[in-house]
C-alpha cells in the first residue's frame, strides 16, 4: 500500500508539502511533522503537549474513551487480579511474561538487589521530621547519583540492567527507611525472602502481626501494580527528557520524583485526603465543595478528579475502589476511614451526575480512591505520592531503557513559539 500521506498547503504561500502517516498498532496514527520547517518554514505548536506524540513507545497504551490500559498489551484489569507487582515489572521491562525460569531468576536479581548504601541514612537524617518525604526521596536518588557517577555508561546494556535492578529494589527500601525516620523509629533491615510489597509492609511495619502484614502485603502489591506505568506522563516524560541528555539514570529518576510531587500529577493522593478530611470536618456539606469546584474564580478543585487522558473512569480508580472497600469492610464502624470513604462515594455520585463534570468528562481517577487504601494500611498522608514513585520507577526505567536502545534515540530539544521584543541595540544608561 502506498506510503500513507497527507498533505498540507500554505494559505499564504500556496506551496504544499506531504507529510509521512505513521502507523500506530493502537490509538490514533501520527503525522511526522520533523520536514515541516525544512520544506515549509513552519513549526508545530502544542503548549502542554495536548495533541502531540513525543517518542515511539511499545509499553503501555490507555484508551481514555473507553477507560481501558494495557501494559504491553495486556489489560491492567487482568494483571491486577492474576498477577502481581514483580512479574509485571518483568513484563514492562522485557515486552513478555516470564517463564518459571525467567521469573525465577529476575526474582533472585530482585532480592539480591535488596541492598541500598548506608550512607543514604544519614541523607535522610539530614532532613527535619516534618520534611515532606518526597523532597528525602528526591535528596537520597542524587546521593546515589554521586555514588555510581564513576560508572555511567548509557549504551552499556550490562550497566543499563545494573541500574534497574538497583533502582527498583532500593527505592522500597528508600521508601520504608524515610518512613521509620518520620515515625521516630529505627532504620529497618530488608528481608531478601519476601517480595517487593511485602519487603516494603515488613521494613515499614515491623509492628503488624503476620494477618495484618498478609492483608496489607496484598493490597500494596496491587496498588504497586496499578501505578507501575502510564505512557508519557509528566513524570515519565521528564525522566526520558532528563535520561536523553545521558545524564546518571538516578539523576534522571531524582527529576522524575520532584515532577510527579506536584498536586495536579502524582501529589493528588495526599490532596484527596487533605480534602475529605477538610470536608469531614467542615460545617459544609459535599454539595458545598461540588460548587466551590465548579465556580471558575475559586481555585478549589475536586482533587482525584479529571484526567488529561481519561474522558473515562480511571480503570485503576474502579480495582482500587473495590480494595478500599474490602479493606473496609474489615474495618469497624468507628475507623477513621470509614466516613472519609463515605465522604468520597458521595462525592463521587455528585460528580458523576452534575453536568459540570459530566459535560467536562471528570471522572475519579487513580489517585481518588488509593489514598483511603493508604489511610486504611497506615501509610501517613505525606507518604501517599512516594508509594506512587516507588511503583512508578519501574515505568520510568523500562521507559528510560525503552528511549535508549530506540534508533531515534538523541537528546531531547523542544522547539518554542517567540512572542518577546524584535531585535535591538543596547541603550546607555544615560538614554534609557
Ligand atoms: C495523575 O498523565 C497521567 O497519566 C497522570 C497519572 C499517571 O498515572 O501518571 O494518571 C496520575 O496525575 C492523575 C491526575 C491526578 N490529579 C488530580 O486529581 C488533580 C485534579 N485534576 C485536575 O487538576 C485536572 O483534571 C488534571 C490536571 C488532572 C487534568 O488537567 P487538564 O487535562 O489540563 O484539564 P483542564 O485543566 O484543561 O480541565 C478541563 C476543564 C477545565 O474547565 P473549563 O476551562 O473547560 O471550564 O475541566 C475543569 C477545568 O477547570 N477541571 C476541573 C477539574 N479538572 C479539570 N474542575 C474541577 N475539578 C477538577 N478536578
């Protein structure tokens, strides 16, 4: 079949160029703009990216119509519920399900790699106790930068594997040691025979008997999952920006974490809680807070909803929701979470039938139910966006790996529409 094509003429100029379609095996085909200056003099403009792609990718692909995600084409529902959190880092890395073999021996990489460098303790107790973790996160991952920076090297497939293992396995460990340091507790010591999610519960909740490590174990496990990838999103986006430059893979991550902090990315879960908190609290009603979002002069907005993708529910928020309420259901009357859970089932039928949201396509996302899982396990609030970026540095790896090893692979240099001063001379002072 012929080269697809379209072709574009300028209004001004009447020339006209063809610009190559290329094929995407789902979601829609892209136009190859990169001729577009040479052979017209135009750029492309795009300010947040709405409508641009900005890699080839093979890892996860979302249909935010119909609220669907694959990872490596297969649906997140299914991974959830037959898999876990280990083998579908495995299947983000490596395109493919592992056999007993492959697993067996990733799992063993794993656990070995359950190590991270002592000095990281004393990075985190550099930090004041109400220091918000993701800025110790943040700290620790450049710490690790200095530490391998005499071993880069990018287009070493050897190194590359080495720096995946160390990340995905020490950043639990990251994770669980920030967590005993703004409990006031002892740094913790990982346990090689336990998985990633169970690791982490151990490590930060040596405190748990063994059902309550059992019930929490599970449940991190999927929320782990859920969060592992979800194609070029900020943060993932700014890893692969920051990794096209060949900087450390842990520097690029440590950009990763400070982007997907922010409120409206991967900050919402402690948002969603601080709101229904608010709420619980507050004389108002929900039908008070559903206005206060609606009203376009009021900055409040219903966090853990709205999505720049999903016009859809988030298929994430649905499985999380259902494990907030099995957690729930264990959970008597009198538990804190029980009203903040009430609280946002209200707000969820609110949002879901007021034209607002339903002509603007608002639907909950990832981060509205999740943080009542966190609340239910323990998890204090400010800790909520690092169990995000504990799951989501296996995306951000597998991408970073992904970028690599693409023949397009160069760095990454976005174009920009001037609208300042035209050209002029500098003035003396005198004749200003
Ligand atoms: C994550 O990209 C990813 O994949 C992210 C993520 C991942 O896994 O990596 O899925 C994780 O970040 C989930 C999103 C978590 N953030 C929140 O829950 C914060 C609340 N949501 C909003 O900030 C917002 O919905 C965003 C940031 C998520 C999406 O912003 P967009 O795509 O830029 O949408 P928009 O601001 O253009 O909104 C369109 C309209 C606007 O109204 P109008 O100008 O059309 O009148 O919808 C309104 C917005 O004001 N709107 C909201 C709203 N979200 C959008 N109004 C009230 N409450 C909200 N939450």
């Amino acid at each position: 079949m012929a080269d697809k094509k379209i072709t574009i003429k300028d209004g001004q100029s009447d020339n006209e160029i063809d610009l190559p379609v290329l094929d995407s095996i789902l979601g829609p085909d892209v136009v190859d703009i990169r001729s577009l200056e040479k052979n017209l003099g135009y750029l492309s403009h795009d300010p947040g990216f709405i409508a641009t792609s900005s890699c080839e990718s093979k890892i996860t692909f979302i249909d935010g119509n119909e609220g669907k995600l694959w990872y490596r084409g297969y649906p997140i529902e299914e991974l959830a519920k037959k898999s876990n959190f280990l083998e579908t880092a495995y299947l983000l890395l490596n395109d493919k399900l592992p056999n007993k073999t492959e697993l067996q021996s990733f799992s063993s990489d794993i656990s070995n790699g359950y190590y991270v460098d002592e000095s990281v303790k004393k990075i985190i107790k550099v930090f004041n106790k109400d220091s918000h973790p993701m800025a110790i996160m943040s700290a620790c991952l450049s710490y690790l930068s200095a530490k391998y920076h005499n071993e880069i090297n990018i287009q070493d497939i050897e190194y590359r594997y080495k720096s995946t293992i160390n990340l995905i396995s020490g950043v639990p460990i990251i994770s669980a040691w920030i967590l005993n340091f703004i409990n006031g507790k002892d740094f913790t010591k990982p346990n090689k025979s336990l998985s990633i999610a169970g690791n982490f519960i151990n490590m930060a909740f040596s405190n748990l008997n063994d059902d309550q490590k059992k019930l929490s174990s599970r449940a991190m496990d999927v929320i782990f999952l859920l969060h592992a990838d979800h194609e070029q999103n900020a943060s993932t986006s700014t890893v692969r920006l920051s990794g096209s430059s060949e900087t450390s893979p842990y520097a690029a991550i440590a950009a990763g974490i400070s982007t997907l902090w922010g409120p409206t990315h991967g900050g919402a879960n402690e948002a969603v809680i601080n709101m229904l908190e608010e709420i619980k609290n507050s004389d108002k009603d929900v039908e008070y807070y559903i206005d206060q979002a609606k009203d376009k002069e009021n900055p409040f907005r219903l966090m853990g909803f709205g999505h720049r993708i999903y016009k859809n529910y988030d298929p994430r928020a649905k499985i999380i929701q259902e494990i907030a309420h099995e957690y729930l259901q264990k959970l008597d009357s009198s538990n804190p979470n029980k009203p903040l859970f009430d609280i946002a089932m209200e707000l969820e039928k609110y949002a879901l039938e007021d034209e607002y949201f339903v002509s603007r396509k608002l639907y909950p996302n990832v981060d509205f139910y999740s943080g009542i899982v966190l609340k239910a396990i323990g998890i204090p609030q400010c800790m909520y966006t690092v169990i995000f970026a504990l799951a989501r540095t296996v995306g951000w790896v597998a991408h970073w790996n992904e970028m690599i090893e693409d023949k397009n692979f160069r760095i990454g240099r976005p174009r920009q529409l001037y609208t300042g001063k035209d050209k002029t001379s500098y003035k003396d002072i005198e004749e200003r």
